[in-house]
C-alpha cells in the first residue's frame, strides 16, 4: 500500500466512535442496509468458516423485549435498524459443511478433503 493509503485508513479509524443515542425519526436506507449486511456476510473468516448469521430485527415488540433484557438502552429500539450479530457453536458441522461446500466447489469428494476435515 502506498503511504497515501495508509494514512487515509488511518485517518478513516481514528474518526469511529460510538453512537450513545439515536434519532428514531432518521432511517437508514434500504439501499445502505443492504451494503452494510453484504459487507459484514462478505467479511473473512479463518478458512472460509463464517460461523456467523446477521438478523435483521424489525418489529417493535420484539425489540421492546430486547431492549429490556439489554439493561433498557434506548439504541435498541432507537436505532434505525437494530442488526443481531449470531455465531454457530456447533463447531463439528460447521466443519462439515465446509468439507462439503469445498469438496463441491473443487470437483472432488469429501475423503479427499481429509486433511481439510482434520485442520479445521
């Protein structure tokens, strides 16, 4: 990467910061919520495992719910759109399906993919 590039990613980090309190008038468009999910399904994982599941919650009861058994902050029904980020713990599938989805993808059979099953 050139230095320009580096300071511009820098630059573009050290600007983050939280969001303590949302407007629930504003809403974030359906076009930008459909970029923002693609990027995080879109986000590398080691070997290709992606143990993750992005749910979108929209209705208001259950994010009422939520927002109660969240210590009743305000960004969980405040917030534009309210995104769960969950992660698979059923590390032998997920291994699995891996084998299996790499087996397909490469024209070969699950036994030949071993090495794969063990290092995973």
């Amino acid at each position: 990467m050139t230095n320009e590039m580096n300071s511009k990613i820098i630059s573009a980090m050290e600007w983050r910061y939280a969001v303590k309190v949302f407007d629930p008038t504003k809403k974030v468009s359906d076009a930008d919520l459909h970029t923002i999910l693609e990027a995080a399904r879109l986000s590398p994982s080691s070997i290709g495992i992606e143990a993750w599941k992005f749910i979108v919650v929209n209705n208001p009861v259950i994010r009422a719910k939520l927002r109660e058994a969240g210590f009743n902050q305000t960004k969980i029904t405040d917030a534009s759109h309210l995104i769960i980020i969950a992660r698979r713990t059923d590390a032998d599938g997920i291994v699995s399906e891996l084998v299996s989805r790499t087996a397909k993808t490469q024209g070969k059979t699950e036994a030949d993919l071993a090495g794969l099953q063990k290092m995973a």
